[in-house]
C-alpha cells in the first residue's frame, strides 16, 4: 500500500492546473480564429494550430473535448476527424 504525502496531492493538482492552463491557452488561441489540425508523419501523430504552435497529444484531447470546439469532417474518410474550429455556443 502506498502511503501519500501531503506534497504529493498538491504535485498532482499542480500537474493538472499546468494541463487545464494549456487548454484553456490553445482554445483561447482558436477563439481568435485558429484552427487545430491533426497531422500523420512517419514518427506519428502531431497536433498543430494553424498559427505553427504546436500542441501536446494530451493537451489536444482536452482542448477536443471542449464543448466549444467542433470537428470539421475534411478527413480522407468520413470516419477521420483531423481539423477542429472554435465555434460560440
């Protein structure tokens, strides 16, 4: 059993404010007319803003997420979601 400290719920929170900044910082970026956009390279999958900031894969899934955000079916198949849009609800 592992006995926690009482630092290490404050790392964790801390872990998830810097994750819950970075979201709120690309989809404020696609609020001012970014587009998110999903690429395939040889050495994977990366997410890029239209402006050329790249995004982390975690961050992307959250900022995906978001209510705010819409897919915009541009994908090779129908099935492939690779561009999203900020979108007022």
């Amino acid at each position: 059993m592992t006995m926690h400290t009482p630092a290490s719920p404050r790392a964790m929170r801390r872990h998830l404010d810097r994750r819950r900044h970075s979201a709120a910082r690309v989809i404020s970026e696609m609020s001012r007319g970014a587009v998110l956009h999903l690429t395939f390279t040889k050495s994977g999958t990366n997410f890029v803003l239209s402006n050329g900031t790249p995004v982390s894969t975690d961050i992307a899934l959250l900022v995906v997420n978001d209510v705010r955000v819409v897919s915009v079916n541009d994908g090779l198949f129908p099935t492939t979601l690779q561009t999203w849009r900020y979108c007022e609800p």
